[in-house]
C-alpha cells in the first residue's frame, strides 16, 4: 500500500511539471486544458482508490491513521478542484476563435488578453493545488507503512545506509536532479548531494535517469523504479541509523522535509 502512495506522488510531481510548463495563449489550447483536467480528475480517483484500499486493513483509528485519511481525502479535493479550474481554462479557450488564439502578444484585442488571464489565473490555482501534491503524498506514506506495520507486524526492511534513503525520498518527492555536463552533479533542491549515493543507488537499480522536464537539454531527474519504491516502502517510517559520516547537504534535511 505505500509503495503505491509512492507511485501516486511520482505523477503528482509529473502532472506539476507539466502545469509549469504551460504558457498561457503559447502552449496551451483548449484540447490540452481538457486532458490535463481529465489526468486531474484521473489523479483524484486514484488518490481515492488507495484511500478506500487502505480502509479495507482495518488499522486501529489511531490519530496518525486519522491524519493519513484526512490527508489523502485533501490531497484528492486538491486534484478535482485542480480539474474544475482546467475545466474553466477549457471553456474560457473555447470562446476564442482559431483566429484569436493565433494573435501575437502585442496584437492582442483586449477581449482575447482579458480572456487568456482569466484562463491563466485558473492554470495557476491549478498548479497551486498540486505543488505540494508529492511530499505530502510521500508523508502519507510513511505514516500509513507506521500505521500497518504497527498492526501486522514489522516485514523484512531492504538493507540501505541513511544517506540512500534520504535521497530516495528526496527523488519519491521529485526534488532530486544530475546536471549532466563535464563534471556531473547531483541536485537536492539548492544543495548539492553525493553522487556516489546516486551511483549506489543506480547500481542496484532502485532509481532512473530521465530528461528534466523543467530544466536544460544536460540535466536529468531521477526517479524510483519499482524495486526503488518497494525499497523505499520497507524502510518507510524507520529510517536507518545515521552513518558516522553523512553527507552535508543531507544531514541539515529532516527525514519529511519537503527537499527538491
């Protein structure tokens, strides 16, 4: 069940992305507002199917196993209220003709521009709404492997040093990035991270490499694999004992903070 909770933070991060992304009267046309509402209410159903998953174990309503539903109750209230504003940028887009979509910015009608920053002050509301989608996804996470753990009993955790899970969550929230050029780097938010725990992390396959949605053509984001997720999941909730040595960038970094 977490390791779902983890795959479901991985495309809120990826639907962020892609609201980011948007330029209003550039990029973005009636037919895109209308997949990006139907992911939105796609990413709402599915946040609630775990939800209703995650009823069927029965836990004892403890007050972290409260916290855990009313959590994922919010983050889908998030996602359909994401929807309806992308809805309204669909409709608003839909009172435009080819013609005026088509107009370069300093020719603009003062129709068509009231009409793009109405549509635009939708897309941001959207973007609000689902910027903290996968940390706290990943919050929920950790506190539902407690929460199961607590009734049925601790399972077999993977071998990990606190330095490589601290980077799996970071890369599980999408904060993690390798700037690709003659001497790689690795990127928690505005602190650098090891590249030998990405290495490690690499070689036993637990995170990916794939082209950063928001940055240069040289840099690259890092993702869990399935076996990074059920990795991740086991350790969830009971990090390992800090090594004798932790890197900087890592050691100032709650195991929950919201990295990059």
């Amino acid at each position: 069940m977490p390791a779902r909770l983890l795959a479901l933070a991985e495309e809120f991060a990826s639907f962020h992305d892609d609201l980011r992304l948007l330029r209003v009267g550039e990029h973005l046309s009636r037919e895109i507002a209308d997949a990006l509402a139907m992911r939105a209410g796609a990413i709402s159903w599915y946040v609630q199917d775990v939800q209703k998953a995650a009823a069927r174990i029965r836990l004892p309503l403890t007050p972290i196993a409260h916290d855990v539903y009313i959590r994922m109750t919010l983050l889908a209230t998030q996602a359909a209220t994401a929807a309806d504003d992308l809805r309204i940028t669909e409709s608003l887009l839909h009172t435009l003709s080819a013609e005026e979509m088509a107009q370069r910015p300093g020719g603009r009608t003062k129709h068509v521009q009231d009409t793009l920053i109405e549509a635009g002050r939708h897309v941001d509301a959207a973007r609000t709404l689902t910027a903290l989608g996968a940390p706290d996804l990943v919050g929920a996470a950790a506190d539902l492997a407690g929460a199961v753990r607590a009734q049925h009993g601790a399972e077999p955790a993977a071998v990990m040093s606190s330095s490589q899970y601290l980077c799996l969550l970071a890369v599980a929230q999408g904060y993690v990035s390798v700037d690709a050029r003659a001497v790689e780097e690795a990127w928690l938010r505005l602190d650098r991270l090891s590249m030998a725990t990405v290495r490690s992390l690499e070689a036993r396959s637990w995170v990916t490499r794939a082209p950063h949605p928001l940055e240069t053509s040289l840099s690259v984001r890092l993702y869990l694999t399935d076996a990074g997720r059920i990795a991740l999941a086991s350790r969830l909730d009971r990090s390992p004992a800090p090594a004798s040595k932790r890197p900087a960038a890592l050691a100032a970094q709650p195991a929950r903070t919201r990295l990059r």
